[in-house]
C-alpha cells in the first residue's frame, strides 16, 4: 500500500506577531547527521493540524494552508509534516481536528511502517501536546483537540524501539 506523509502540523501565531519564546528552533547534530528541534509553548501559542480546505480538497503543502489563513489575519510560522496517509491524502490510522474525527483509531498490527507496533498518536490538547502510545491513548480516552496517529514509535517511555535499536548500534560504531 502506497502511503504518504501530506498532513501538517502547523503552529499558527494569531495576529502577525509571535510571542518571545514561545517557540524555539535549535540545530542539532548526532552521527554527522543534523535535524532541527524545535519547543512551542501551547499555553502561548496555537499549534493545529490541517487537512483539507474549506471545499474539502487536501492542502497538501505549507503554502496553500498559509494562503488560507491569509484572510482570517493569521499566519503560518511554524510548519511540519505528521502522520501516515495514503496516496489519496486521506489518514491511515486516527486523526482527528478540532474535536472531529476524520479516521478512528488503527489498533492492532498490518503492513509497513504504521502497522509495526507499538505506534502513538500525537494529541494537542488545551494546554500540553504529547506522543501516547495507541493502546494507552485508547484506554486512557485521552481529550485531544486535535491528533494524528503514526507508527511505529520511536521511543516508548524512554526506551528505543527494539526493531530500531540494532540499526542505531550498526550506525554508531
């Protein structure tokens, strides 16, 4: 199965100003290889996901989403990608924005990425965003504003996956 990752997480400012500190983007290497880290205060900050427009098409990239918010004097400021989809854009496993589910939840075990457990889901939620595993998510009825379910986790409470862990050891030495 073709799958795709279109959706995007974007931290939306109100207004044309951002607030001081309430993201930071910092240049981090490991291995030779760099990637960026960056922290946004929820409490301060909107951080949303979008899918579709306002005619139900998929965004599908940062411009068309910060040409949308144009009219409603917001910005884009910040913006990743998050979570599977298919080829059509449509989400593998849960998603859900502003309090509307999309796709319920993919609990057990399939084909590819997503399907090597244990996966999480990514819930923003009033005052906190955080990574829950699915089973856990499920059963704890976590209240998410929004979310994305992804798979597989990389680390689950403080451990590395273990289908990962001897790629990492290969790669260090």
């Amino acid at each position: 199965m073709k799958r795709a990752a279109w959706i995007l997480i974007f931290w939306v400012a109100m207004g044309f100003a951002t607030s001081a500190g309430a993201v930071e983007c910092v240049e981090k290497t490991y291995l030779g290889k760099s990637y960026s880290v960056c922290t946004v205060d929820v409490t301060r900050e909107k951080l949303r996901l979008f899918l579709k427009d306002k005619k139900g098409a998929p965004f599908g990239g940062f411009t068309a989403v910060d040409a949308a918010l144009a009219g409603s004097n917001t910005r884009l400021v910040f913006a990743m990608n998050a979570g599977m989809y298919h080829g059509d854009r449509s989400p593998v496993g849960y998603y859900l924005e502003q309090g509307v589910e999309e796709m319920r939840v993919v609990p057990n075990a399939g084909p590819g990425n997503f399907g090597l457990l244990p996966n999480g889901v990514f819930c923003i939620a009033k005052t906190r965003a955080y990574v829950i595993e699915t089973l856990r998510f499920m059963a704890q009825k976590q209240q998410c504003e929004y979310a994305t379910q992804s798979g597989p986790m990389l680390v689950v409470d403080g451990d590395i996956h273990p289908s990962f862990l001897s790629r990492i050891i290969h790669e260090a030495a």
